[in-house]
C-alpha cells in the first residue's frame, strides 16, 4: 500500500531548481522524513501495526498517526 501524505506533499512538493538538478540522489535522500516502514508485530491472540520512521525506529509523528487510522478506517469495513 502507499500512502502519500498530503501534508508532506505540499511541503515537499516546491522543489526548488537545484534539487531538480540533484539527479544522483533518490528519492529517499530527498525527503526521507516521507518515508516510513508498517511492522506488524504478533502476539498469541492479536497483532499490533507499528509505524517505522526511515531508519526504523518507532514514530508517533503525525503522518503516522494518519497512516495508522487509515489502516484502521480500511480494516473495519
């Protein structure tokens, strides 16, 4: 699944020329605040969804806040 947050978005969306002209660097390099890892983590009778910053640590920022209510929202339809 990939979720695009639209805050992030709009603050990175205004590249300015010479990020343009870094070609070399992915896009990770770029924004990595913009990319995160879902861990499930299992127990005997329930599983836990834990958001994953770049360099794999838990985070409660708010993008994954927003990311966990909407596997939330997805998972009791």
């Amino acid at each position: 699944m990939q979720y695009l947050d639209p805050f992030l978005v709009a603050k990175h969306g205004d590249e300015s020329i010479f990020s343009k002209l870094a070609f070399w660097q992915d896009a990770m390099d770029k924004a990595p605040d913009m990319f995160f890892y879902i861990k499930l983590v299992t127990d005997m009778n329930e599983t836990k969804v834990i958001i994953l910053d770049i360099d794999q640590v838990r985070t409660s920022s708010p993008t994954a806040r927003r990311m966990l209510r909407l596997i939330q929202d997805r998972l009791d339809r």
